[in-house]
C-alpha cells in the first residue's frame, strides 16, 4: 500500500488556464512580412513587374515625372479624403476626425511622392505593403481600397492632360504611371490576402485546440464512467449474491441468513455513499451545488461529527484526539451541512486508512487561507494520522485531477474515491483552502483545509441568531 | 436448479479464488461449495497462489481483475498478469493448464475482448455475478473442456 488516502479524484478543472485570442488583424511593421514573408514579398514584387511589364523604362519615366507632379499632390489629397467623405462606409474608419483627415491627406501626398522615386525594390514593396496592413488594421474593407485607387488615377490623367499636350509623349508617361499604380495596388491588397491567411490560420490553431480540449474532456468523461460503473458493481455484487443465495434456500441456518442480511445492508450503505457522491461531484461539475452560508459554531460541528467516527476508530484501536477542545472557537462562515461532510470525509479517510495508531483533529485561527497571507481571520482545520501517508507527488493529484492515483485503495477500502475532490470544492465554495502535509512526525498524513471566521463585529450577534444569511453560489 | 440438477463433476475439485472484495470473495466461496460442493481456497498471497498450484492442490481459479493488495516481486499485480503467472506455472509444474475464469467490475464495450485476450483467461464474468447456478455452470465448463 503506498498511500492512504482516497484515490480517484475527479478534475475540477481550473477554467480559463489558457485564454484563446481572438482572431485577429497581424501585428504592425516587421512582423508582419518578417523572415520567409520577406523573401515571399520579393518574389511577390518581381513577379508583379513582370507580369505588369515594369520596366527600367517605366522607372526612369516616373523619375522624370516627379518634379513636375509634385504641385498637383495637395489637391490630390483634397478630392481624394472629399470622395472619401461619400462613402460613410468607408469614412468610419476614420477615427480621428478632422485632425486625423488633415494628418491622413500629409501622408498620402507622401505615398504620392513615392511613386516617382525611381526606386521600386525590396524596400520599397515592404513599405507599400505596410501601408495595406494599416488599412487592414483600421478594418477598411479591400473594395474600398480598390476604389479610392480610381480616384487617383483619373486625378493623375487630368494632370497628365494639363503637362503633356502632345499625346504619345502624355501617352509614355501614362503607361508607366498607370503600370506603378497597379504595382502599388497589387502590394496594398496583397496585405489583405496576406491578413486573411494569417486569420485563418488563427481561426484554425483556435479550432485545433478547442478540438483537442473536447477530446480530452470526452476522455476524463469516459473514465470517470468505467470508474464509476466499476465502484457501483462491487458492492451490487455483494448485495445481490447474498441476498440470491438466500432466496436460492442455500443457507445452512436462519443465523447464517442473518448474517448475510447484514452483509446485504452493509454493502446497500456502501452504494448509497457512492451514489451520493456521485451526484454531488455531479452538481459541483453542474455549477449547481448551492451552499446556505450561515454563521458557523464550529465546536458544534467538530462535537456531532467526532462522534461518528469514533466507533470505527475504537474498532480498530486507534485513538483519537480532539486537541480542539481546549480553547474557544470563533463561528465561521459555512454551510453547516457542508461543513460537517468534509470533516467527516477527512476524519473517515483518516480513519480507514490508519491501522496503528492515532487520529488528531485540531482548529486554530490564522490569519490567511492556508495559502496566501489574507486581512481575513480564517479557521484552520487540521486531521491529523499516523498511517502511511501520500507521496509526495501525489498530494496534488489526489484532490483534483480525474485521475486514479492509486484506485486499488479505493477498493481495498470502499468509498467512491471523489472524497477529496467533493472535500475541496466545497471547501472553496466557502472561500477556504485545503492542502496535504506529511503528518508532525513526518509520516502519517495531515489534511488542512480553511474556512473564513465571521468579523469580529459580527461574533456576538451571530451566536443568538443562527439564521441562514446568504447564498452562495458556486463561484466558478 | 442448483446443486442437484448439476451434481458436481468432481467432490474433489478445488477452485481457487482470488479477489481483494472480502465480501464478493465470500459470496463466491459461498456460492461454489453450496451450488457446487466444490472446495475453496480464497487468497491474495501470490506465493500461496504458486504453491497450491504446483501441488495441484487447485483444479480451477477465479480472478478478479483489478486487487489492491496483491504483490509479485516487489510491485502490484493484477489479475490480468496474474492469469499469465499462473498458467505458466501450472503448465511448467504440472504439466497441464490451470483453467482461469476473470471475474471483474470492467464492463465498458472492449473490456471482456482486451482483457481476454490480454490475461490468457478461459472465460469471463462481469460483476455483478450473483446467480450461484450460473457461476457453477461455468466452473463444471471450464473443468470439462481442460
Ligand atoms: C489608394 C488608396 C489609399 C492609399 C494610397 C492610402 C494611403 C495611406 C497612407 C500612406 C497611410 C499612412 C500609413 C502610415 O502612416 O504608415 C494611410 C493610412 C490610413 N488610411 Fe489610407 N489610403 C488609401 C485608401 C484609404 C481609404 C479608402 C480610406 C478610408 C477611410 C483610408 C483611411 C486611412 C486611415 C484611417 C489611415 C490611418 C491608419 C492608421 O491609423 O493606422 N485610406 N493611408
């Protein structure tokens, strides 16, 4: 036997471990087209010159233009943000209003500049790129983008118009204009193309992982089936052989029959423990358990449950200790059912599982919850044995996760095995703790658990009048 | 039913029962020497096991699945391994196999095969077993097809 307590806990899985984004629009700036992206940019651009017929030609033609364009990019910027102000669609990106349109129609007689910089290589494709991810970023949908690129076409054609009278020399220059504003387009939506694969990509580790969360609470569903299908057998087992054998006239004398009628009601309490810890931890997992908080007289609760167990323990020649009696106890705030249900789960654990020896029950009042220092006063429960004690490594174990930890003790010992797991959750409904030490002689085992004590101000009060104050549900 | 309609094969039978439920270990005993006037030896100790084997003292045994505090060479057991144990043992000291019926609270679809399959077993009853005629019937078969 390596351990003695009770062995199969169910999860009472922490929620929220991980929060999953939101798909989202990509990062800004680097990350954006970063490492592999920049080299698929790259490509990206060269492919487009080509299949635009960009050539040096085109380049040298829109260096030229620059000079003589530059006067036209204030009113460009005008008429573009004016036809932008039709569409309402569109315009609510602006979130800035005026101040934003003004700083807006700078930047984009910047862009316009960038055109006829001569220059259109790696660099330059990051930055135009870029440019599409602020718009994917503001949600402005690609059509709109599309759009406005007409604008600035048919501005640039008038322009064009009043430059060059003479029309193959307007001609030259248009081609190679409108080759750059397919070029910088085909850049700024790529980001859109870009955006949607990376959502959903998103959207698609989000589905993997939800995927593999079902899978996993499908399997700690399955086990806790064949688990409990496994713990309700053994006792029907012993509750129908015997009262079959009885039926089938095999007993030898109406004593023997006696005899087994008890085995039958034995193993009939058994099962109805197991039942109902099998709703409970049912209703807990349900986020249906309701706790009737009052205030507590823990000495009462501690002098009716002692006795419960005291039988058993005499049975076996242990003794126990009430080292709780000597002081006064302040009331807690509990569930006073409740209360009792995880004492006696802790000082029947103790009990079973202790062969030699003593079990020792103890309550003190800290000043934190057992695991963070609190401004709260907090009555501390402690059950004390000198059995095996649990390793190490299984301390956390035996109170949450599904888990059988050693689920033959359950068996040698009977029970449902979710004592501790029922034990911890309402302990926490209640806004206490509870943890597992070696015993004060390092073996045996000490179970601890925290329940809140009524404020000072309230103490006396509380005492005359037991009255149910408040419900609390479960705070999952 | 019962003992009469089925008069056991052999007075001389021993069936050995290992099953760490000391009240289903009972029904079982019960069950076989009142319905089956078989003889019984229930124990844990896998020593023990061993010896009755050898000595064929035991013709038979009942296993149950999962035991808690049954231990070979220094760790746990199960039934499953056991079933293993015990046939090899029975076949290199006797000479002859030791029929095995599993008796276990594992009822999820897939058990009965893996188990089966995984132990050597002959035969296999889920839990409850509570008919005394109806286990016996599967010892008195188990016996007469070895
Ligand atoms: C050919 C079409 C367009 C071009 C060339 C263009 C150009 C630009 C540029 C150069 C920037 C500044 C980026 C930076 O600061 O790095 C910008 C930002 C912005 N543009 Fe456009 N734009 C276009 C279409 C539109 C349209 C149709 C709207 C609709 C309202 C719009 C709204 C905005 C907004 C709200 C921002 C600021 C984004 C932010 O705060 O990150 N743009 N645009």
């Amino acid at each position: 036997m390596e351990s003695c307590y009770h062995l199969l806990a169910i999860i009472v899985r922490s929620p929220g471990a991980q929060q999953v984004p939101a798909p989202g629009i990509p990062g800004r700036s680097k990350d954006a087209w970063g490492g592999q992206e920049g080299l698929l940019l790259e490509s990206f651009l060269q492919e487009m010159k080509r299949y635009l017929g960009f050539t040096e030609v085109d380049a040298r033609h829109l260096r030229e233009l620059g000079p003589r364009m530059e006067k036209y990019f204030p009113e460009l910027a005008e008429r573009f943000y004016a036809q932008i102000r039709q569409h309402p669609h569109a315009f609510r990106v602006i979130a800035g209003g005026e101040a934003e349109i003004a700083r807006l129609k700078q930047t984009l007689q910047q862009w316009a500049r960038g055109l006829f910089s001569g220059v259109y290589d790696e660099r330059y494709a990051g930055d135009r790129s870029q440019i599409g991810y602020r718009h994917v970023r503001v949600g402005l949908e690609q059509k709109y983008v599309i759009s406005a690129m007409g604008i600035v076409r048919s501005y640039f054609s008038n322009c064009l118009l009043l430059e060059f009278p003479a029309s193959d020399e307007r001609l030259r220059y248009a081609h190679s204009l409108g080759k750059m504003l397919d070029l910088d387009l085909n850049l700024m939506c790529e980001s859109y193309m870009h955006a949607t694969v990376q959502n959903l990509r998103a959207l698609n580790e989000q589905l993997e992982r939800a995927n593999r969360e079902l899978a996993e609470a499908s399997r700690i569903k399955d086990e806790f089936l064949a688990h409990t299908s496994h713990e309700l057998r053994t006792p029907l087992n012993s509750i129908l052989g015997f009262s079959k054998l009885i039926l089938d006239g095999l007993c030898k004398s109406r004593e023997e029959e006696q005899e087994l009628l008890r085995d039958v009601f034995s193993s009939a309490q058994h099962l109805l423990g197991i039942v109902n810890d099998i709703l409970d931890i049912t209703r807990i997992e349900a986020n249906q358990m309701i706790l009737h908080l009052e205030d507590v007289n823990p000495r009462q609760v501690l002098d009716s449950t002692l006795p419960l167990v005291a039988v058993q323990a005499a049975s076996k020649g242990l003794e126990l200790h009430d080292l709780s009696a000597r002081r006064p106890l302040p009331s807690v705030r509990a569930d006073e059912v409740r209360l009792r249900q995880v004492l006696l789960n802790l000082l029947s654990n103790a009990v079973k599982f202790t062969s030699r020896g003593s079990v020792t029950v103890r309550a003190g009042v800290t000043g934190t919850d057992g695991v963070a220092p609190s401004r709260r006063a907090f009555l501390r429960f402690e059950v004390e044995d000198t059995g095996i004690g649990i390793p190490l490594e299984k301390r956390e174990e035996v109170f949450h996760n599904f888990v059988q930890v050693d689920n033959s003790q359950t068996r040698r010992y009977g029970g449902s095995g979710l004592g501790l797991a029922i034990s911890r959750r309402l302990v926490e409904m209640m806004g206490g703790a509870i943890g597992l030490d070696s015993g004060s002689q390092g073996r045996g085992t000490l179970v601890w658990f925290t329940i809140p004590v009524v404020p000072e101000a309230q103490q006396e009060s509380s005492a005359a009048a037991r009255r149910p104050r408040a419900t609390a549900t479960d705070r999952r | 039913m019962t003992s009469k309609k089925n008069p056991p094969r052999a007075a001389a039978c021993t069936v050995l029962i290992v099953e760490d439920n000391a009240l289903v270990a009972k029904f079982y005993r019960m069950a076989l020497e009142r319905a089956g006037d078989f003889s019984c030896v229930v124990t844990e100790d896998v020593p023990k096991m061993l010896a009755e084997v050898e000595a064929g003292r035991v013709q038979v045994a009942v296993l149950d699945v999962s035991l808690s505090g049954t231990q070979w060479q220094g760790r746990p057991i199960n039934g499953v391994e056991l079933a293993r144990l015990l046939k090899q043992h029975a076949a290199a000291h006797r000479g002859r196999p030791l029929p095995i019926l599993l008796a276990t609270a594992h009822a999820m679809a897939g058990d009965r095969e893996r188990l089966l399959a995984a132990s050597g077993a002959d035969d296999y009853l889920e839990k409850p077993v509570y008919d005394a005629a109806h286990l016996v019937g599967k010892i008195l078969n188990l016996l007469n097809s070895a």
